[in-house]
C-alpha cells in the first residue's frame, strides 16, 4: 500500500511584524489534502527558522498551528502539516526564483493585486514638481 504525502497549496501569505515576545510570524491560507483527512481555506500561523547569521532556514515545526476558521474543533499541530508547509513554500521560492518566504508574500500579493484591478485602469508612477512660489 501506497501512502500518499500531505499536498499542501499556499493561496495567500501574510507577515507580522509585531508577533509574540516581539518575533515576527508569517499567516497563510492553505488547501491541503492527504489520504486520510483534506481542508481548505485554512489558517496555518508560523515562524521562520533562523541560522547563526540571521538567514532564513524553514519553517519552525514547534510554533507551526493550523485552524480552521469555521470549525475550530478541527486544528493542526506543526509536527503534522509544518513539515509539507515548508515544502510548499520551498517549491513557491524555485518557481517565483526568490529567497525568502517574504519574497512569496510580495510576489502573491502582485499576483492578487493585478486581478483586483478595474479593467480599463491602469497603475501610474506619479511624479511631483515642486514649483516656488516668487
């Protein structure tokens, strides 16, 4: 018997700046789907992992939470989806050839923005002049 790994799908990323003890946290909202259980428009809240200089490593398994906003009785712990989190994130960063699990985060929101557009409008640097009144 073949055991099928967990799918999990990022549909939008977010960061928090002002997270726990000061420690910035990422929000996500994911799809997921495995052999024995499946959820979508779920709210998976991480931190990252950090080497000695500060770079970013993965995602940390033991603050990894997922919920689901409308029935919280069914939840996730880290050890369970954190590691397929990761890996989704990982394979965004090849496909959008980024760095950072930050960089997904602008390149989605972009992606989002260029959709919510009205059609027939068109985003514009403006650029002012000072002029001195004499």
């Amino acid at each position: 018997m073949i055991d099928m790994a967990c799918i999990v799908t990022i549909r939008k990323l977010d960061y928090q700046r002002n997270g726990i003890s000061g420690e910035g946290f990422f929000q996500a909202l994911i799809d997921f789907k495995e052999k024995d259980d499946s959820g979508t428009g779920l709210i998976a809240t991480f931190e990252t992992k950090a080497d000695e200089d500060g770079n970013e490593i993965g995602v940390n398994q033991i603050t990894t939470r997922v919920i689901d906003p409308l029935d919280f009785n069914r939840h996730w712990r880290g050890d369970s989806l954190g590691y397929d989190i990761e890996a989704a994130l990982n394979k965004l960063k090849t496909e959008f050839k980024v760095e950072g699990y930050y960089d997904i985060k602008e390149v989605l929101n972009l992606r989002e923005a260029k959709y919510l557009t009205p059609l027939g409008f068109e985003v514009k640097k403006i650029q002012k002049t000072r002029t001195r009144a004499d």
